[in-house]
C-alpha cells in the first residue's frame, strides 16, 4: 500500500506537467521517469575490478521501454522461424529469442554515437540501434526495401548512422573490427565507446586475443562482450573451451560476469563498462544467457541440449519474464495491459511483415552496385560476359 | 641497376604515351637536364609523407614502421614527424591488427596496413576480403572501407619458400578490391597517393628488389597533387610487333628483352599494367590489335595468374588479331628454392621473355593483315 501511495502521490504531482493524460492510468506511469532502485537477481562476479552494485536505477517508463522493446524482438523472431520454414527467408537465419534482454539493456545504458558490432545474429540489435521492422523483415526476404536493399541477408544488417556496425559471417572477425571501431574513437578524441558483441564459440578465436592485447596495450575504449549462451553451434562450452569463465580469459583485462538474462544487470554493467573503457581502457563483460531456438534455422537444438533445459530456462529466467514481474511488482501496469501490449506487438509485426512482403526484389542491376564507392567506370560481368556486361560508375 | 634512361614527356592518366626520347648508355648514365632521380624506397615514403600531411585521418600500422623506421625503411622519419598516435608500431599478429585497421575504416579513418611482405597477409586475408572487399556490397552501400593494403610482394633473393610468393592474381580475382602494382618512383609515387585517397580497399603490392632503385621524376611527379589514375596501364615502350605485359619488377626486365629484341629487329610494346584489379583491358586489347601478337608475363605461379586472365580476355576480345597464340611467361610451377641457381630457374629471366616473343613472332607466315 506504501507504494501505492507513493504512486498516487506522483500522479497528483503530475498533473501540472506536460504528460499526456489519458483515462489509461497505466499511460501517466508508463511516462513516469521518477528513479528508483531494482535489485539484479543475483549480485556481479568481477575480475580484476570492483564491481558495480547491484541496485539499479530505473524508471516505470523504461521498465515500460524494455518490455515494449523486448516482446516486439521476440515477436520478431518467432515471425522469422515461420517465415523460413515457408522459405521466404532462405539460406542462414540465426535467431536471438531468449538473448533480448543484453540488447536491451546495453542499449539503456549508451548512445547512437557509442557502437556496437556483432556476428550473425544480429537482428535484434538491428532494432535495438532504431532499425525498424520493415527493413528487416524485407532484408530477410531478400527485398529491396531491406535495410541492406537485400543483398546482405540474416547475417549482414548495419544502421551506420545509429553506431550499429553489423551483422559478420565470421566467427571472431568481428571483435577484432570493433576494437577497431574503439581504435577510431579514441583517434577522434571521441567520448565514445564501441562493443564488440561474440559467443562462447567465438570466445577461443586467437584474433581475439591478439586485438585486446593491443586494445589493453593502447588503452582503447573498447568492451568485449561475450554473449554466452552456453553452446558454440553444437558444442557446449565446457567442451571448447578449457577455461569456460570467459569473464576471465582477458587475464590482465577486468571482466565482469553478468545476469544476460536480467536486462536491469545488463545495463548497469554496461553502464560501468562504458565508464570504465574511457578511463582505463578494454574490458570484459560476459552476459550468462540463452537462446531457445537451435543455432541456426538448420539446428533444431535439441540434439546437444535438452528440452527440460530449454524450457527450464524458460520458466525461470526468461527476460521478457522478468521484467514483467518487476512492473507487476511495482503496479506499473496490470497483468492485462502487458498482455495487451504483446498483442499489440503481434499485430505490429505481422503489419510490418505484410508491408515488406509488397516490397519487390531488387533490379537486377543492383548486382552490379556497391562494388565500389568509386568504380572508375570500370566494366563488370555477368556469368556470360558476352551477354551481360555493366559499368561500375 | 638499370643500364639505360629514359625521358618520357608526362603523360599524366594518358594509356597511351606522347612521343619518347630514349638514350641508350651502356654502363654508364646520362642525366637529361633537370630530370631529378628518385629511389622508389623515397618515392613512398614522401607519398606517405605527403598524404599524411594533407588528411589527418590517414594513419600507419604495422610491425616496425615507427621505431625501427620501417623494416625497408619505407616510413623512415614519419613517426618524428607525426608521432605515436599515427604511425603505430604493433604486435607481430597480423589477424589482429588487420581486423582493428578495417574497424577504423569503417569508423571513417583512412589506415594504411603495412605487411612486413605480403606472403603474411595470409594471417589477415580474412580481414582483407570478408571484411574489407565485401562490406561495401553487403551493406549496399553503408559501410565503405577506405583502407590501403601495402607491402613487399612476390619474390626477393634467397628468402626461401614461405617469403617469396606473389599474391596479386589471388588478391586480383577479388571484386571490391583494387590492386596496384608499382614499377617506377613516378608509379610508387601517384599510385600510392591515389590509392589513400580512394574511398575503396586498396592492395598495393610493391616489390623489394625495386626499392633502392633510382628512377626519373619530373616536377609535376614530385608535386604533392600529383596522382596517377587507378585502372589505367602504361605503354612504356611503343611497339609494332609483338606487345608484352607485365608489372612490377618484370616491368624491367621487359624493357631489357624489347632493347635485345630491337636488334634483332622485333619492335617489342612493352605495357606497365599498373593496375592489376581493374584491369586496362582496353589498352591491352589495342596494343594486340596492333601488333597481333602476345606475351604475357609475371613472377607469380602460372596457374590462375594474371597472364591467364589476360589471355582469356584477349581471345575474347581480340581473337581475330591475334596471328599467333599467346605466350605465357611465369614463375616456376614449383615453391621457390633458396639455392641460388635453382632460385634462378624459378623466375622469369630476361632470355624467357625474349625467347617467348620471338616464339609469338616466327609462329605465323607472313600475312598481311586483312582488314
């Protein structure tokens, strides 16, 4: 009842501001960005530093932020298993459900001018970097309006513009670019950090450990963020990696362990990882998560893994889950309005699937486009380049 | 060193050179008035030099290139001159820092990778064409790599098997990169210049044995906005009976097989293609349209090499020119020995060059061409 005094007393206090005031009680609290403190489910385990409380602070509005955010990911994700099994998105489909809340909560805690990079199961940091739905479904289907104009696919979405540097094919390639991203930032006298995003599979790559020796070496902006969601394609981790505590593999760089199911824990770590690789340059943050779909669309998942495993997780630790209880906790929304808004997200995503459906596939002269900024008017071929011929401009 | 001079009249971005002064010095050299003489080793490290000063976002990155001056001594003086922040030494972990150099580029800087020699871009050549070449396409246009590659390539004298491989057929097959191929201090120079500042991956493969040789510059060379065009050959020597490409230290050897072949009354168009990726096809295909006859030649391994594409485009192009077939002339099909006289056998010599343009030569009855 305290705390529902303390709401009502905020509401009154609101009323003179500008909020929209509807008849939806929820609206005014899902607006409401008065501070107060979460718990983590469970406290930080760090390496070489002192790690970050685990009272974080948040706001009804941006509890309300990450369930939006997260159940339209999640709804996302389930649309594009459908829309692979009915071969409309072909080749590799590398879907993240279960993983939402790391791309959630990092992205609480940063810029568009800080960047991030990942590897091929990228889509829903995509949105998180203010992709829309739209682009992605279209490039998944391989159509112009795709934000790759469909020539990249699943694994090759990048917003430039917002910090979100892709979408890579090769396990590892990306973590040495993002620290390359750091290297950029730091020339330019940026305030900047860069994340380079990887799995516990790519965690082994030797091109990792050489990047972060030069990123400690020159005290680069730059935080590894291992998302281990326990299993490299097939192969759990304890069967690849000798030391699984990835936290650690940095050796003389700090890491920290984190709930990468608790989007609160999420954002503060990134919150102090941000604060940390501006001052003393790269660290390690590894996000303990999961994903429920196998691999890829090729993987059902459940020969390496169980599925008492699957849906244990499930049940006890799902992200969109737990920010749900936070809110309930706090009468920040009733049960039915949260229901209501995953619904809603329903009907938004297959909105947006329709509008990218209507989306044509490319010109067949796009072959020919983006080979090169600058083509010099060179001549490009076709398989019969008797046939077919084009001019890079 | 090379035996003779010549004085070209500048033919900035012109396939097709203006009329050449040629002064035949045996063993010893004529200076024409005011030409300066410039070593290709200088000839990059002022196009270095030049280039970083005018944008501060290029910068250097490889092993040794600051404190050491440059394992060949390419960026000596450039860390006096511009400091830690923009010529860095690195680790010996190519992988590394070819992956952090492509992430600057895609952050906008302009990054020029050295490679101690090009045989150790393999450690990186993931980072080279799935990073660098493709990400233009893959993002349709968003994230654009404006990186220089460079570096020693193809053989040097007695390094053995795993230092003496000449990468630009592979590199050359790549869409989304271009590769150029230096010869001269004039080559060195505007091809280095226009490579950072192209907005688009850039291997440039430079050749060890060329960088204590002199070569003329004239001033506009020596300008500091001075810039050859990417995509472009140049006819070094005009000819009218047989063409011969090449590039690179072959360059020379060329040039020496067309003087022996001038005795003998074969005039030899020698052509510098410059450009492995893209290649001047045009200036190749109207040089055998004039002469009708082709000799192609290169350091690296025949197999797949740039000679076979150039081949194939010519038979495509060209094939009712050509009065005989095309010659190939390449390094040996074989790793590269060290012994010294084994090591000989395994690259072109100036007698292969000219054993195989008289082949071109002697192969067809004298025809007149018809029309």
């Amino acid at each position: 009842m305290a705390a529902l005094t303390r709401r009502s007393y905020n509401l009154v206090n609101r009323i003179s501001t500008t909020h929209a005031y509807t008849s939806h009680l929820h609206r005014s609290f899902s607006t409401d960005t008065t501070p107060f403190t979460v718990e983590t489910s469970i406290p930080f385990t760090s390496h070489n530093c002192e790690p970050p409380s685990r009272s974080v602070e948040t706001s009804a509005a941006e509890l309300m932020t990450f369930f939006h955010d997260m159940a339209t990911m999640r709804r996302m994700e389930i649309a594009a298993d459908s829309l692979y099994k009915s071969k409309l998105i072909r080749g590799f489909c590398h879907l993240y459900d279960g993983q939402e809340a790391v791309a959630i909560g990092m992205e609480a805690a940063i810029t568009k001018k800080d960047s991030i990079i990942t590897a091929y199961r990228d889509h829903c940091i995509f949105l998180s970097r203010g992709g829309t739905l739209v682009e992605a479904f279209a490039e998944l289907m391989g159509r112009k309006d795709g934000c790759s104009k469909g020539k990249g696919g699943s694994m090759h979405f990048y917003k430039k513009d917002s910090g979100f540097y892709g979408g890579h094919g090769i396990v590892g390639a990306q973590v040495p670019l993002g620290i390359g991203l750091a290297f950029a930032q730091k020339y330019n006298k940026e305030d900047h950090v860069s994340f380079a995003l990887y799995g516990d599979g790519a965690a082994n790559q030797g091109q990792l450990f050489e990047a972060l020796n030069m990123a400690a070496l020159w005290d680069l902006p730059a935080i590894l963020v291992c998302e281990n969601n326990h299993y490299g394609m097939g192969t759990a981790e304890w069967r690849a990696a000798k030391s699984p505590a990835y936290y650690k593999r940095g050796d003389y760089v700090p890491g920290l362990k984190v709930d990468g199911m608790d989007a609160l824990a999420v954002k503060q770590a990134c919150k102090f990882a941000k604060e940390h690789a501006l001052k003393n340059g790269p660290l390690i943050l590894e996000m303990d998560t999961y994903r429920y779909h196998g691999h890829s669309m090729s993987d059902p998942g459940s020969t390496y893994r169980t599925r008492d495993e699957i849906s244990g997780i499930r049940q006890e630790r799902d992200p969109i889950e737990r920010i749900r209880k936070v809110i309930l906790a706090h009468d920040i929304a009733t049960e039915k309005e949260l229901k209501d808004i995953e619904k809603e997200k329903r009907k938004v995503v297959d909105e947006a699937i329709a509008k990218a459906k209507e989306s044509p596939m490319p010109d067949p002269s796009e072959l020919f486009t983006n080979v090169y900024v600058k083509g010099f008017g060179v001549e490009a071929c076709g398989a019969d380049r008797k046939e077919v011929k084009a001019v890079l401009p | 060193m090379l035996g003779f001079i010549r004085q070209t009249v500048c033919n900035r971005g012109v396939s097709v050179s203006k009329s050449q002064l040629r002064f035949l010095v045996p063993g010893g050299r004529n200076y024409a008035s005011g030409a300066k003489e410039m070593t290709v080793r200088d000839a990059l490290n002022s196009a270095l030099d030049e280039e970083m000063s005018a944008d501060s976002k290029v910068f250097i990155m490889g092993e040794e290139v600051g404190e050491y001056q440059g394992a060949y001594k390419i960026t000596k003086g450039l860390l006096d001159k511009y400091g830690p922040d923009r010529v860095i030494d690195t680790p010996i972990t190519e992988a590394g820092f070819t992956g952090i150099a492509v992430g600057a580029a895609y952050h906008s800087l302009k990054p020029v990778v050295e490679f101690m020699t090009f045989n150790f871009s393999m450690q990186a050549i993931d980072h080279i064409i799935n990073s660098a070449a493709k990400s233009n396409y893959m993002s349709a246009g968003q994230i654009s790599v404006p990186i220089v590659f460079r570096g020693p390539n193809g053989a040097a004298a007695g390094v053995g098997a795993q230092h003496s491989q000449c990468y630009a057929a592979w590199f050359g097959a790549c869409p989304g990169l271009k590769v150029l191929a230096p010869y001269s201090s004039e080559d060195a120079r505007g091809l280095l210049k226009a490579a950072i500042r192209d907005p688009d991956p850039v291997v440039f493969l430079e050749n060890e044995l060329l960088y204590g040789e002199s070569f003329p510059v004239s001033a506009e060379v020596l300008d500091s906005s001075f810039c050859l065009p990417i995509g472009k050959a140049k006819i070094e020597r005009e000819g009218k009976d047989v063409t011969i490409t090449t590039f690179s230290k072959m360059v020379g050897f060329a040039l020496k097989a067309a003087e022996i072949l001038e005795k003998e009354g074969i005039s030899a168009e020698v052509i510098n293609l410059r450009s492995i990726r893209p290649l001047d096809r045009a200036t190749i295909n109207s040089s055998v349209r004039k002469t009708n006859r082709l000799v192609t030649v290169e350091e690296g391994f025949p197999q797949h090499g740039v000679g076979a594409e150039i081949c194939a485009s010519v038979v495509e192009e060209s094939f009712e020119y050509l009065d005989a077939p095309v010659e190939r002339i390449a390094g040996a099909d074989v790793c590269m020995p060290y012994a010294a006289n084994l090591e000989r056998l395994a690259v072109p010599q100036i007698e292969d060059i000219v054993r195989a343009a008289k082949r071109a030569c002697y192969r067809s009855t004298s025809m007149a061409a018809t029309g």
